[in-house]
C-alpha cells in the first residue's frame, strides 16, 4: 500500500458497514476491517453520528489491540454544540465509545459555512483544542466539508488546520471545496483526505448504460470504480481516498488499485476519455443526490434518496427501469415512504451536503416515477401482494 504523508492512499470510511437484522453485523465488519489492515490500509474514518458506528469501530480496534497502529478519525457534531460544556460532553462519549483515551485526527463535522466555526470561537473552540492537544487527547485537528469553494477557502484560512475531508471526484471537479479549495488546502501542507470518490455509488451501478459500455469496452479493462480512483490518486494534492468498504472483494480490489496508481501517470487520452464519460452522467442525473442520507430520517418517513435513485435510474436505465425499481422499493413498503407525504418542513434541506431543493424535486420526481396510470397499478398490487397479511407486520418489505 502506498502512502502519502504517512497516511495510506486508501482509507476505509466506515459508515456503510452491512447490516444485519438491523443492526452492524459485528462479525462481518470485524473481518473487512481487518483484511483491509493486513493489506496496509491505516486510516479509519467514523463520526458522532453514524448510528451505532464509533463503537463497533471501538470493539473492533481494542479485540485486534491495534490502537497504536492505525490513524483513528472521528468527529464533532459542531451542528449539536450550545455551549462550551457540550463540546466536553461530545468528545468523552466518543473516547468511551471507540474505547480509547486519544483521537489522531478529531474533525468539526460538515461545515458548510464559515459562520459555523466563528460560532465555535465563541464557545472557546480554540482553547478547548489546545487543551485536548496538551492532554494528548487530539493529535490533529481538521474538518470536514460541504459547500462552496468560496466558504471553504474561509474556513481554510481561519484556523491552523492539520487536515480536511472533502467530497471530490471527476463528476464534483469543480462543485463544493473543488480542484481549487483542494489544491489550496495541499499547498497548506497538510493532508487532504477525499470522501464521495464514487458518488455513493452512483459513478458504479448507477451509471448510465452508455458509460458502462464505453468503458467496458476500453482495452484498459478497467472498472467503473478503478477509473474513478485512479483519477483522484493521479492528483499529487490527494492524499487519501475514504472508501465504504463493505466485502473483502472490494477491499481486495481496491487495495491493489491503491498499491497500482500513481500520481501524475494519467495521460492525456485518458483524461479525455473520463470527460467524456462525465458528460454522459451530466446529461442523464436529474437529481444531484450521492445516497449519503444526510437528509434523513424524514420525519414523516419519506424515503427521500431512495425516491431520487429511482429518478435517476429513469433516466440512466430507462423509465421501465426506474419505474420498477420505485414499485419494488417505495410502493410496495408496507409503511408509506412516497413524496405525497412530504410536508415541506425544509428539514432535509438543511442538512443536505449537496444543498438540493429537495422539497421540489421530490414534487419532480414523483410527477415522474408515479403519474395517474402507475399510482393506480401500484395501489392495486400492493393491495394484492401485502393484502391484510401485511399489516400485522409494518417492518415487512416487499421486493
């Protein structure tokens, strides 16, 4: 595995382990960590509010006694903190949570705006950090981020900062923190670490079918995944790529790509060849969502990224394609998660990295997925595949 800064290329992001009955699936989460340790991956990526997360990462680092050998990052919910007691509050549940007494890279989470950390300074900030550093507690401070280039470049310069996460990718060159806010941050010296690198996917299975040729029909025989990762370690401003790993194929995979890239190999052709595989994404996305669920849960339960999914791939697959999806996932749930219960409360939005009008766009996309004659034919099905057997078991998914 290669390494930048002594950090490996590869880092796993550790918010999309599986699940099972609803819970982490401990033992499977245990052994993809692992392999992607023994494969020299060192950078583990969790955060507050991943439910759940910080203390599987927690049992997994202390049954391993590997603590002292990889980059542990966490995060502040900066958006939670009132006061200067609530800071405290935060850190010591996650030291107990990831059952240790430090943290290597502690990040103010999603910031979005500058106004955010001036109103951390007013809480003391600056001086809790200090503090934390002199106990030993925080070896490196970041943030990470979601929005303009122009905010992040203001958040950049207000702090001694010794690292940044954001979400960059050949689709994102020139949205959020950018090429620019990246190279900015690289010029710093400090590392930049890059979370998003396949969109939450979408630059994987929800490609459209014509990209999907294109590249499989390229002599490079190179996968949808292993282009994109290639694109971000070509950039000497990259330090590592944050991956939600969750198979040992996939972490097998993505190590050897990591031990294979190398910054600057990147030809012209292949350049041009990515650009045109971005601009068929560009001309099919209606809806500029990763998956990344910021924005839920909704509280009136509607299943907003899986809405926008099926939206897309009405576009990228086909309206039959999108239309059948939104019947196998949306309509057929025996709780109601469709766009006719959005009640506009705005509070997805607020929370949306992507900062998307949600409320209209899930009044788009169901104009799309659900006109008259589809809504009609769902409501019957679901009345004859679930019938009065499904309401004795609201948790039931039909697909």
């Amino acid at each position: 595995m290669q390494t930048r800064k002594g950090i490996s290329v590869l880092g796993y992001g550790c918010m999309r382990f599986s699940s099972k009955n609803g819970k982490v699936d401990f033992d499977k989460a245990d052994k993809e960590f692992m392999r992607a340790y023994e494969l020299g991956v060192n950078y583990f990526d969790t955060a507050y509010i991943y439910p759940g997360n910080e203390e599987i990462v927690g049992r997994i680092i202390e049954k391993n006694n590997i603590r002292d050998k990889i980059n542990l990052a966490t995060k502040l919910p900066q958006y939670l903190v009132k006061n200067r007691a609530a800071l405290d509050k935060y850190f010591d549940e996650e030291l107990k949570r990831l059952r240790t007494d430090y943290i290597d890279y502690y990040l103010m989470h999603h910031m979005t705006d500058h106004t955010q950390w001036e109103k951390l300074e007013s809480l003391g900030i600056r001086e809790w950090i200090a503090e934390k550093k002199a106990e030993g507690k925080i070896r490196h401070v970041g943030f990470s981020f979601h929005g303009t280039t122009e905010e992040f470049l203001q958040i950049l310069n207000a702090y001694d900062w010794e690292m940044c996460l954001v979400q960059y990718n050949y689709v994102d060159e020139n949205t959020q923190a950018g090429k620019a806010g990246v190279h900015a941050a690289a010029e710093k010296g400090i590392p930049v670490m890059i979370m998003e690198p396949l969109r939450g996917g979408k630059l994987v299975d929800l490609l459209p079918e014509k990209a999907k040729q294109k590249i499989a029909e390229d002599p490079h025989g190179w996968s949808p995944a292993e282009w994109a990762f290639r694109w971000l370690w070509n950039q000497e401003d990259v330090t590592c790529v944050l991956s939600g790993m969750n198979s040992i194929e996939m972490i097998e995979e993505n190590c050897r790509i990591a031990s294979e890239a190398q910054a600057g190999s990147f030809t012209d052709e292949e350049q041009q060849f990515l650009s045109g595989i971005k601009q068929i994404i560009l001309d099919t996305t209606k809806v500029n969502c990763t998956g990344c669920r910021y924005c839920m849960p909704c509280p009136k339960g509607v299943n907003i990224p899986g809405i926008f999914s099926c939206y897309n791939h009405m576009y990228s697959e086909g309206k039959r394609s999108g239309r059948l999806e939104y019947f196998q996932t949306i309509a057929l749930r025996i709780d109601p998660c469709d766009a006719s219960l959005c009640i506009k409360c705005g509070k997805c939005e607020q929370h949306c990295p992507q900062s998307l009008p949600i409320r209209e766009k899930l009044v788009e996309a169901d104009k799309a997925l659900n006109p008259p004659f589809v809504k009609a034919y769902n409501k019957l099905a679901k009345r004859v595949m679930v019938g009065k057997k499904g309401n004795k078991d609201k948790n039931t998914q039909i697909s």
